[in-house]
C-alpha cells in the first residue's frame, strides 16, 4: 500500500509542478499582451496557489515515506493522497479557466481588441468608484462562444482554496465583439455589488409595485440583473438596448419564465430598455419601433395563459418600473441615484450626434479621443447600427477598426 501510494503521489506531484510555467496554460504571445497591472497580480496568485498546492504534494510525500515503516500511518497517508488529488483538480480548473481567458488572444487583432476592451472596461467603473471611494478593479476580457456576456467579479473566491480573482474577469461573446455594450452590464455586476446598488433597486421595485403582489415577487428577485442593464444603459443608451434585444429575442425563450433564473423575462427586459430611452430621451425614437415590433412578432397572446395577465399588469407598470430603477438610491453614493453621476444625456441620440458632428472624422482615429470618449464611441457606432439596418454592416465594420486599430498601426 504504501509503495502505491508513493507512486500515486509521485504521479500527481510531477503534474502539479508543470503548473510552475504559465505556459503550459497559456501562450508567452498571449501573456504578453496582457497589462502589467492585470498580468502581475494574476500571475502571482496562480503561482502562489501553485507553490501551495506543490507544498501539499511534499508533506504528503513524506508522510507515506513514514507509513513504509510505519502501518498505523497508512490510513493517514492514503487520506492524505485523497486531499492532493482534490486540490490539484482545484487548482487545475483555476489555472485552466485563468489560461483560456488570456489565451483567447491569439492574433493581433484580437489582442487590440480585447486590450481595447479592457481599458474601456475599467474606464466605466471609474467615476462611480472614485465617488464611492471604492478601489477601481482591473479587468481582464476574453472572448469566448455563447449568446451572453459574463464576468468572475474581482474578489470573488476562486476554485482553489485560498485563491481569490485579484480582476474581473469579463467573457464578451463573438457576435457582440464589435458591439460591446454587454461589457458595461458586467461592470454594473461589479460596481453594484461594491456599492450595494442592487438590495436599493430591489427595494425601490418592490416599492413602485406595492399594490400587486404578484408583481412584486416577479420583479424583485430581478434586482440584479436590472441594475447591471440600468449601467450598461447609462453608458451606451439605445444601443445597449437593441444589442439585448438581439440576444433575448430568441422565439423560443423570449416569453418564457424560467424558475430561479435571476434574468427578466426577454419580453420584458426588452420593453423596460425602452421605457428607459423613452424616460430619458424621448417619446419618439428608434425604440418605439422596436418595441412595436416585437410586440407583433411576439405578442402576448404567445405567452402561457398563466403568465398572460403579468406581462399585461406588468406593462401597465411599466413607467413606474423604469423610474424607480433609475431613480433607486445607490448606498455607496449616499443614497444618491446613479445617474447622478452617470448622467443619461450624455448618451442620448441627440448628444452621440453632436459629438459626431462636432468631432468629426478624428473620432475614429485620434488616441485623445479614444481616451477621452472611448465609450460614447461604442454607444455613437452601436446607435447608428441600430437605427440605420441598411447600413449596419458600414457601421459594424467602422466599429472593428477603431477597436482594433493598434494592431493595424504596429
């Protein structure tokens, strides 16, 4: 038994130690074009959740060597060769989900892309963080399959005992790559959960819904999910609306109510995206179409009969809705609204297009304006895609460029 145990332990000891080179996880190419201050901290978290898991390994080695003279320690031993299998497989998932995030960098293109990305990622979640005086995390974004966007929120534990995501890890799917406003959804995770927006949304719905019931246990436990729409909304308006829309409107789950899925039904979120542009911006605009059309495409007809009389309640309540979630009081703020800091007019149609008239064609070229405005560039190309379909495919092409226009001029 002991001489098994030894050649296990000899087995998982010699795998753990290649887990020392972040290359056998992850290209040297790709970890290079990522920032130093993401790079670093990651880096020095795998390795010291490496060196633990090595240390392990070797304590365990020896207590087997003790069990070769020593029979009472057998079961120890055996037990001990248990626990090194569990954590090597622990920190194996870490390593492997932390490697192909950096590895989705494998050209040049998706690595301007992505470093783009990156930079906007952290730029919004600065005015808020700073107000709140809350530390800024860095983000690192890696692309990956699927329809919807997803982040590891910075802090958050990871499968490792000990380790913790020293940056918010951000998935941006391939379909919405040149149209990132899912990126600023996933920073609203993150800043709400650092400023305890999200228990204030919850609270403010429950509120503007506290004549029916029924409504109310609908839309409360959407708290979440709503707040990280409402930011995304407040940094690219429309288009994060329309880019949703074209994620959720799906025939077959648009009208559907999953138990326990903490996402407003498709229908719904669509319809208080517009709400929110209508509150904001205006009776009319490109969101009025949108909303008539998928009303027709997906009327409420289609939906459960049981589900029916909510979705007809719900879009009743509809303007309250979209006032208390933009008006719900953010802790961290002092109980002041987000868009006060956040102001809604700044991504308004009106506004995306006198920054355009204004700048003019340097929008898309020079560095000071990708440093100043880089993200009411994403809401300008995601607007104009939106409103304009015959000419979508100008717009999404002009929208690659600029994001991948460090790699084209290296």
């Amino acid at each position: 038994m002991a001489a098994d145990l030894e050649r296990q332990v000899a087995h998982w000891l010699a795998a753990a130690r290649t887990f020392r080179d972040a290359e056998e996880f992850a290209s040297l190419e790709a970890w290079r074009a990522v920032e130093r201050d993401v790079g670093a901290p990651l880096r020095r978290q795998l390795n010291t959740v490496v060196e633990e898991l090595i240390a392990l390994g070797d304590a365990t080695a020896k207590l087997i060597a003790t069990a070769r003279y020593d029979a009472a320690a057998l079961s120890q031993a055996a037990a001990a060769v248990q626990r090194f299998r569990r954590r090597y497989f622990q920190v194996d998932v870490t390593l492997d989900f932390i490697g192909d995030a950096v590895n989705t960098r494998t050209s040049p293109v998706l690595r301007a892309a992505l470093t783009t990305l990156d930079r906007l990622a952290v730029a919004s979640m600065v005015s808020v963080l700073q107000k709140a005086n809350k530390p800024v995390p860095r983000v690192l974004v890696y692309q990956d399959k699927g329809t919807g966007a997803s982040i590891l929120r910075a802090g958050v534990r990871l499968w490792a005992p000990g380790a913790v995501m020293p940056c918010a890890a951000i998935k941006i799917v391939r379909h919405n790559l040149y149209r990132p406003t899912s990126l600023f959804h996933e920073t609203g995770h993150q800043v709400a959960h650092l400023t305890g927006w999200n228990p204030s949304v919850g609270a403010a719905l429950a509120q503007a819904l506290g004549h029916d019931e029924e409504l109310r246990a609908m839309w409360t436990p959407w708290a979440s999910e709503i707040a990280a729409d409402v930011y995304a909304f407040l940094h690219s308006g429309y288009a994060s609306v329309a880019a949703l829309y074209d994620v959720v409107g799906d025939a077959e789950t648009i009208l559907h109510w999953p138990i326990g899925d903490p996402h407003p039904i498709g229908w719904l979120r669509t319809a208080l995206g517009c709400a929110f542009a209508r509150r904001c911006f205006s009776e009319e605009g490109p969101w009025v179409a949108l909303q008539r059309s998928m009303e027709t495409r997906f009327p409420i007809s289609a939906a459960d009969t049981t589900l029916q009389p909510l979705l007809v309640r719900s879009m009743a309540a509809m303007p309250r809705i979209a006032e208390a979630c933009l008006s719900a009081g953010v802790p961290a703020l002092n109980g002041r609204p987000m868009t006060d800091v956040l102001e809604p007019a700044r991504v308004s149609p009106a506004a995306l297009s006198e920054l355009e008239r204004t700048v003019g064609a340097a929008l898309w070229t020079s560095p000071h304006w990708r440093e100043t405005e880089g993200i009411r560039i994403v809401a300008l190309a995601g607007l104009r895609e939106a409103e304009h379909p015959e000419t979508a495919s100008v717009w999404i092409n002009r929208a690659r460029a600029w994001l991948t226009s460090e790699a084209r001029a290296a």
